[in-house]
C-alpha cells in the first residue's frame, strides 16, 4: 500500500512535502483520495505536536484528507493524536491470497466482457469509477489525470462491459511479486451478478501473467465476501483516518 501511495504521490496532480518522518501530498481538491498523508514515524512523545503540525495546511485550505497508516506506522498515541485533532478512525481489513497454483472459479456472467484498459478507454474507466464509488462526477478528469500519470508498467487497469456498456472496473498494481488490488467498483444496475467477483479474478490472471506470487488489499464489509470467495483472508487490520471540514 505504501508502495502504491508513494507513486501516487508522485503524479504532477499533487504538491509533495516530504520531511524525515512523514510525507503529505495535496491537489486542492476538495476529497480525501485527493490529498494524504503517509507514514508518520514519530519520536515518541512528540505525536501530539506534530500531527497537528503535518495537518495544519490541510485543516487552513478547508481540503478533507486521509491519514493512511500501517502496523509499522501506527501506535497508540498516534491514535490519540489524531483523534483530538478531529480525525475519524475508520479501519479496513487487509487481506492476502497465494497466486501460486490459485485458480478461482467462477460462473461467467452472460454477456461480460473484461479487458485491460487502453488510453481511450480512460474516460470510460474514469465514469464507472466515480459512479461506481458515488464520487462526484467532477471528480472523473482529475481520476483520468491521475491514471495517466502513474507507471504503465505498473499500473494496470481493467475495465469491465455488459453487453457492451461499460459496468465495473479495477485496478492492480504491481510490487516486486506482490499485485494490489485496487478501485474494484462496480455500477448499481451490474451488482449481485458475479461481476465484481469477475474483475478481481481477471486481474489476478494479470498479475499472475506477470509474475506475481501474491496479492493484497483492503476491503469493505460487502466486498469481504466476494474476497473470500477468490481465497482472500483477513491478516491485518488497517487502521486508516479521514479528516473533513466540519461545514461540509
């Protein structure tokens, strides 16, 4: 995950501070994929001050915010730091599958198609992502932007139709032997049919196409199920914050 944030980070969307012990990335837009921080390795006894150090640009430009955090980044008076400082804790288990010899079996689903993403397909992937997630649709150009400005050679995306109209998508990014799996969204109309499950698995194929040995992610309370299927299993929790202005 950190992995991933950092290449984010990099994309030209973004103004990048990076100090010793953490690093904060900003677009000015007004949404937590937008703007985070990651990392955050303090000296302890110095959590307090320093978070409300590493948030005040955040907190003055009105700009929600993610706090992405791991078990090596996390500590109890991180958590009581950033709580007074008004962020929401909101965890997301982690989960990990073996690639090797991993075969998932599905049912197709009548009329669906999945393929990698081309550059014109970018606005499509863009649309089903924010609908997908109920982002605002203004958020689709800076999503393309985003995209765009990632590796290609690690970033694959997918992008899923049901009789040729574009329904799902995801997303995979590649570490070493280790494939992320990322903006699994799927639209209203296409749920409940297979196709989330679907997506995670071509991208699995992908990753396994170019030699990944495992796969990682985090997920919600109604996409576990789905993971689990695929041989998904729970081994952290990932304890994550969200900050927003209080007005909006």
């Amino acid at each position: 995950m950190l992995a991933f944030l950092d290449a984010l980070a990099a994309v030209p969307l973004f103004e990048v501070e990076e100090h010793a012990d953490v690093t904060t990335y900003r677009s000015g837009l007004p949404h937590p994929l937008f703007n985070g921080v990651v990392g955050g390795r303090f000296t302890p006894g110095a959590e307090k001050e320093r978070c409300r150090e590493v948030m005040a640009p955040f907190v003055e430009a009105g700009l929600p915010f993610a706090w992405w955090s791991t078990a090596s980044t996390w500590s109890p008076a991180l958590h009581r730091a950033l709580h007074a400082a008004g962020a929401v804790r909101e965890d997301a288990p982690g989960m990990h599958v073996d690639l090797t010899g991993l075969r998932p079996a599905g049912r197709p689903v009548d009329g669906l198609d999945i393929a990698v993403v081309k550059p014109a397909d970018l606005d499509s992937f863009a649309l089903v992502m924010c609908a997908g997630f109920e982002f605002s649709p203004s958020l689709e150009e800076p999503v393309r932007g985003l995209l765009e400005g990632m590796d290609p050679d690690l970033l694959v995306n997918v992008l899923a139709t049901l009789d040729g109209e574009p329904v799902a998508c995801g997303s995979l990014w590649i570490t070493g032997q280790t494939a992320g799996v990322y903006n699994i969204a799927v639209l209203d109309r296409a749920r409940e049919r297979g196709v989330g499950y679907a997506v995670t698995s071509a991208l699995l194929d992908e990753a396994r196409a170019r030699g990944c040995t495992e796969s990682v992610l985090q997920t919600t309370r109604l996409g576990r199920p789905v993971y689990e299927r695929l041989g998904y299993v729970e081994v952290c929790r990932v304890p994550q914050y969200v900050w927003v202005p209080r007005d909006s």
